[in-house]
C-alpha cells in the first residue's frame, strides 16, 4: 500500500497541468494556449505505460471537459487516442532523441486537436481560423523537451520505474 | 525475467471500448440532461483549484484598493454618493410607473407583472475554452442558482446558466453561436431570435425578411417569449443590414449592449413566466 505513495507525483503533475489550462490570459493569447495536459500525459504514458495507460488518459480528459466546459466526452476521447498510440509504442518513442520525440508530439497533439475539431464542428463551435487553431500544437511541440526533461527528473527522484 | 518486448494485452480493445464510451457520453451530454450530476460530482474536485487560480486576480484587486491613496478612494467615494442620489431619483420615477401600470393592467383585467429577485454574482478569473463563449460565476445550487437562468449585467443581457454545479455555475454568453434569444425590435415591434456568432461584438438577427422594416441603430430587447428571460431587457444595437438581390432573407447584424468581455459583477435573475409556460427547451 505504501508503495502507491510515492505515485503522488502523477496527480501532482496533472493538478499544475489543470491549473495551468484554468490559468486567465488575455482574449489574444488564450488560442496559443498549449495542451498541459495532454503534454503531461504523454510523458507519464511513455515512462509509466504499465501505471498510467489509455484509462487513466481518457479520465484525465473528462477533467478537462469539466474544466473547460466543452462536452463531456470530448476530449476525454482524444485523450484516449493519443495514450493508445503513446502506450502502444512506448518502447520506440522512449529511446528517440528528444528532437524526434517533439516531432511524434506534435503528431500527437494535432491529432487530438483535430478530433476535437470534428467534434466542435458537430456542435456548431468550428474556429474561423484553423492556422491559429493548430498553433497550440506547435508550442507543445517546443515545450515538449523541457516537460520530458522536467518531469523525468521529478519520477527520477521518487525513483519510479 | 520479463520478455523483452511487453505489450499491455487488450490495448486496441480498450481504446475501442472507450472510444464507445466517449461517443455515448457526448451524446448523453449533448442531448441529454442525464449527466448533469456526474459534471457537478467532478466540479465539486475542481472546485479548490478554481478558487486557486482566481485568487491572484482578486489579491490583486484587493491590493490595489488596500493601497490606493486617500485622495483617489475620498474622490471615488463622492462619485458614488452623486451617482447613488441620481439613480434613487430615478428609482422613485421608475417606482411610480410601476404603481401606474399595475392599476392599469388592473383595469384591463390583465395580471399584473411580478417584480424579478436578483442576485449580484462575480465571474472567476478562470479561463474556459476559447472557442466557446461560457464564463464561470462564483454563485451555485447552495444560492438557489438554477440551469436556464437569466443573466444580465448592467447594460444589458449576458446569456443563461448552463450548468449549476454546488459552488459555481457555468454560464453560455449571447455571443456563443448555439445560444438563441427571442427578442422584440424597439421601434417597430418586430419579433426575431438572436443567435451569437462566436464573437463577443457581433451578434446575428435571424430569419429577417428583405422587406421587413428594420434598420441600423434598432435597439433590440428581450421579447419574454419562451418563458426563459423576462421582457424588456436591452439586448443589443443593429449594427448592419445587408440585403442583397433576391435573396428572401436579409443579414442582420447586432452589438450586444452588455459588456460580454469585459463585466466582472453579473446580476442572476429569478425569472417567473406569467402565462403558460413554453417548452423547456433551452435553444
């Protein structure tokens, strides 16, 4: 039982990330926005697939669909995706260079925002401008090796494996 | 010794299973009401990190007040006091208009109107999704805020509470584009709905005949039907009438009279339709 204790970094990171996405900007910067928490996630997939894997995305999506007042379901299922594809290929991605791997995030990253896309379009919520509203993906992709490098210290000091 | 190469079992399955999950949830969510207490159950654990995130921006008010000199509080002060006197002299006017009316529609043999409660509410210095035009109050079900409820700020009318969680609701502005509103043209009486473009300057009037008299600088209000909002509530200005050859509709644009991106304190008001109730429905 003690064991799960020292897990206490994972929720830890994830309440940053959610305070982080709550965070007041100004109405200009608010769609440059990164994804912190689907960035947080993708970290603890690849390092800690066998703790945190799809389930424990799809939930952190539904807290973010709380967050943000969007629907209830829908980026819990893009957060799904991406920890599928991240847990599925953990093996690979892990030992890229962290160059390589901010390419595979961007990757990642437009694809929830595009299922998220789709689904806004159902509802009547499609952004006028696409350009602006991929931008998020591209700043998570320039973030990324400062969140790997961050967050792999903080698991390397708890000594999760 | 574990093999070299472990794959979780059943990851494809499970991202099947969840995806099923996720299409029957949004549907629910979209459609339906039933998820109303699984969103406020998870409201309740973000709650603390809501408050969290808007105490900077209300230290920082705080602290500009507990700072400021004397002088600019002493002239803040007497500006109140004159706009408080000129405001209850135009209360005591307002007062017996109300008076008359009431006598008249008593002579009518017409019921007559109740006065609306109100409740001042503050938005939180949280941020929702930027594609969506929603807001969060700092005023929940414990206040006996309800979903559908009118909000209005001073200068106008602001949209409705969607989702009343414990603490805090969440509001959907006028300028959201799923956000409807019967309203009624000053001038000419004529009755539209008003729909939000997804920007908080520019609100669209809808199903506006060509040869419908209407023009730019109509001041619009609330119309009462549907039973959601009460009447006579400034909502906006027409801003733009395009109407081009043959086509049966014009293009109607309004700005909103209310602050939608800038009004921090907010008014709840308790609405009671008169007559019979429309449908329920929120758009």
């Amino acid at each position: 039982m003690n064991s799960w204790l020292r897990y206490w970094v994972i929720p830890a990171s994830f309440v940053m990330a959610l305070m982080l996405t709550m965070l007041p900007l100004p109405a200009w910067a608010q769609p440059y926005r990164p994804d912190w928490v689907a960035l947080v996630a993708i970290y603890w997939v690849l390092a800690l697939p066998r703790v945190f894997g799809i389930g424990l995305s799809w939930c952190c999506g539904l807290l973010v669909d709380v967050v943000q007042g969007t629907l209830l379901g829908q980026h819990a299922l893009g957060m799904a995706v991406i920890g599928y594809f991240a847990q599925r290929f953990h093996q690979r991605i892990r030992v890229y260079p962290l160059a390589q791997q901010g390419l595979l995030v961007l990757v990642l990253l437009c694809v929830k925002l595009t299922i998220v896309l789709w689904i806004n379009g159902i509802t009547g919520h499609a952004p006028d401008n696409l350009l602006l509203y991929y931008a998020p993906a591209l700043i998570g992709m320039l973030l990324w090796p400062w969140i790997f490098t961050l967050l792999r210290d903080v698991r390397r000091r708890q000594k999760l494996r | 010794m574990q093999p070299l190469f472990q794959q979780s079992p059943g990851i494809t399955l499970r991202l099947i299973l969840l995806g099923a999950l996720s299409v029957s949830v949004m549907t629910l969510d979209h459609r339906f009401d039933h998820l109303r207490l699984v969103r406020e159950q998870i409201g309740l654990v973000i709650y603390p990190l809501q408050i969290l995130v808007d105490m900077p921006a209300r230290l920082g008010t705080w602290g500009a007040t507990a700072l400021s000199s004397r002088t600019t509080l002493l002239r803040e002060n007497e500006r109140l006091r004159s706009d408080r006197t000129l405001m209850q002299a135009q209360l005591q006017k307002m007062v017996a208009l109300e008076t008359e009316n009431t006598r008249l529609r008593d002579l009518l043999g017409s019921s007559s109107k109740v006065a609306n409660s109100v409740l001042v509410a503050e938005l939180l210095a949280v941020d929702l999704d930027p594609y969506r035009q929603q807001v969060l109050i700092n005023k929940g079900a414990r206040h006996a805020v309800y979903a559908g409820q009118p909000v209005i700020d001073a200068s106008g009318v602001m949209g409705q509470i969607i989702h009343a969680g414990t603490f805090t609701s969440t509001a959907l502005l006028i300028s959201d584009p799923s956000h409807a509103l019967p309203v009624q043209v000053d001038r000419t009486g004529l009755r539209t709905i008003v729909t939000g473009t997804g920007s908080p300057d520019r609100l669209e009037l809808r199903f506006i005949p060509a040869t419908a008299d209407i023009e730019v600088n109509d001041a619009v209000f609330t119309s009462g039907l549907g039973g959601r909002f009460p009447p006579n509530y400034p909502v906006a200005v027409v801003s733009s009438v395009e109407r081009r050859q043959g086509q049966a509709f014009a293009r109607v644009y309004a700005t909103p009279t209310a602050r939608l991106d800038r009004s921090r304190e907010v008014l709840l008001v308790w609405h009671q339709p008169e007559s019979v109730p429309a449908s329920s429905e929120s758009e």
